[in-house]
C-alpha cells in the first residue's frame, strides 16, 4: 500500500481506540503525575481505604456513559478481602473485553473474516490486548483503576493472601519495561490491532487473510513509528519483541487463574473471561 | 466453536447492544 493508505488506516485506528477506549494513555499519564487539576484518584492502599472506594466508585460524576459502564456488581456481605478485589478486577475486566471487542470489529477487513476466525482472534488476542493497556495506568508504585478514578497501591496489592499477592507482580514488571518504549496513543492503537490478527493462533481456518490484514498494519506501524519517534529506528523491532513477552505472561495468568478456580471454592469467574480462557492454554 | 463462546459470539455480531455481565 501506498503511505497515504497507511497513514489513512493509523488514522482510522486512532480515532477508533480513542472511541472505544475511555482511559487512554495521555489522560493515564496526566492523573498519574498529577495534573488534572485536583482530581485526583482515591488512593485504595488497606482495607479501610478499599471500603470508602468503593463508595467513590459508585458516586464519582462520570459523563453518562461511564457512569453506566461504572455500575458494580451487587456487593456480597462479608466477602473476603481478595475474592472482593478479585471481583472487582474481573468485573472491570469483562467491560474491557467489550471495549477491545468493539475496537477489533472495527479494524479494516476483520468483520469480513470468517467468524470462527474472528472468536479464535479475540479469544487468544484480548487479554494480551488488556495487559498492553493496563502498562500505561502503573507506575512503580501502583495501577490506576475503574476508569482512573482510583490508584490502588503495588504494597497493598502485594499485601493481600496467597495466590493473590503473585498476581499483579508480572504485570507490574511488564508495564515497568514496556512504558520504557514511550509510545503514544495512536501507537498502541496499531499495536493492538497487530496483536490481534495474528495468525499463528490455534485453530484459524483461513490463515492468508489474518495475514495479509495483519502486514498492511504493520507496515503502517512501522511508518508511523519511523515518523513519530524519528530518534529511535530501533523502536519497531523493540515492540515486536513485546509479543513473545505478553505470550508468555498471558499464560501464565491464564494457568494462575486455572488454579485459583481448583482451590478457591468460592471463587466465581466471570462467565465471559471464563469462556475466554477455557482451553486458551 | 460457537457452542463453546456464546458470549464472545454475540459480541462480535451485534455492533450496539450491550452483552449482559
């Protein structure tokens, strides 16, 4: 393709991720070094603080569409601490998988897919999708959390019970490196979708096309980066390598959670994350 | 497949209506 189509296809992913996405990288980065003039995230750091965030959750003004998505799920009295921070990540997890469905349908070409295809490619490629997401809300010492509107702290995160201690580390430590690469919004926009029409996932009945779809937007990839991030020609190459990280870390989350369902009894997964990573690895 | 990912089936296919969670 010509570089005017490719720069037409960056352009239409931009404004699609920035559609679909409600806490982009760019107002991430403004909450997390403060200048977002005194609206600042509740710090969520103990028990108490978990408690009174929850509040702030349900009652922080949101434009109306937000405020719709923000809507928690019915509390449960006298839940464990970690099965309630456990819910709480699931339920704003299965929202996130809605906002990556939406932005996967509309990269060009992939509704023209065959549709077994298309559930093969967001079932392997949306949780590698959220991890790359969520790089942007850390920072060493915690995540950003239900649209930005809490920071809930690494130490408490690390403070709670076996299993669940272990497992936000890994992405910490991803989020650590991968921020390093200092990509824009609309950078993330192509990666995603690269992310996403790989073809070497388990199961695809026509390969050709994934393929095909999958160089046009990384060749617009590589163009832009060579365009935006001119003083860094090594950039392209650096987050193609990523790909092979986030493989691995997504399965390891994905074995995690196969155990905590086999030893937390009351555990409940949520019923779209569990058909995702059923038989995912 | 479809049997298996009723959820993310009905996802992909309709463009507007939110999936029940």
């Amino acid at each position: 393709p010509e570089s005017a189509d490719l720069r037409a296809l960056s352009r239409q992913l931009c404004l699609s991720y920035h559609r679909h996405f409600p806490l982009t990288k760019s107002k991430a980065k403004a909450i997390l070094s403060g200048k977002t003039h005194g609206n600042s995230p509740f710090v969520i750091h103990d028990m108490k603080s978990l408690t009174a965030g929850q509040y702030f959750i349900n009652c922080r003004q949101l434009p109306v569409l937000e405020r719709q998505r923000s809507v928690l799920p019915p509390e449960e009295p006298a839940e464990e601490l970690e099965l309630s921070v456990f819910r709480r990540i699931q339920f704003r997890s299965a929202e996130a998988v809605q906002e990556v469905t939406e932005f996967t349908k509309s990269i060009p070409g992939f509704t023209e897919l065959d549709m077994n295809d298309q559930v093969i490619l967001l079932k392997y490629g949306v949780i590698e999708v959220m991890t790359t997401m969520l790089a942007p809300l850390m920072n060493k010492d915690g995540t950003l959390f239900a649209y930005g509107q809490i920071f809930m702290t690494r130490e408490f995160l690390k403070s709670l019970r076996k299993p669940f201690c272990e497992m936000m580390e890994p992405k910490f430590e991803f989020a650590a490196k991968f921020n390093l690469l200092e990509l824009d919004d609309s950078d993330m926009a192509l990666f995603f979708a690269v992310i996403i029409l790989s073809g070497d996932r388990p199961g695809l009945v026509n390969v050709k096309p994934i393929e095909d779809l999958q160089e046009t937007v990384l060749q617009a990839l590589e163009l832009q980066l060579k365009t935006i991030h001119p003083d860094c020609p090594q950039l392209f190459a650096k987050l193609l390598q990523k790909m092979t990280d986030l493989r691995q870390l997504v399965a390891n989350h994905v074995r995690h959670i196969h155990l905590l369902k086999k030893q937390e009894l009351q555990m409940c997964l949520h019923p779209l994350l569990q058909e995702i990573m059923r038989d995912l690895y | 497949l479809k049997e298996k990912h009723k959820i993310l089936h009905r996802l992909l296919q309709n463009s507007t209506s939110p999936v029940e969670l």
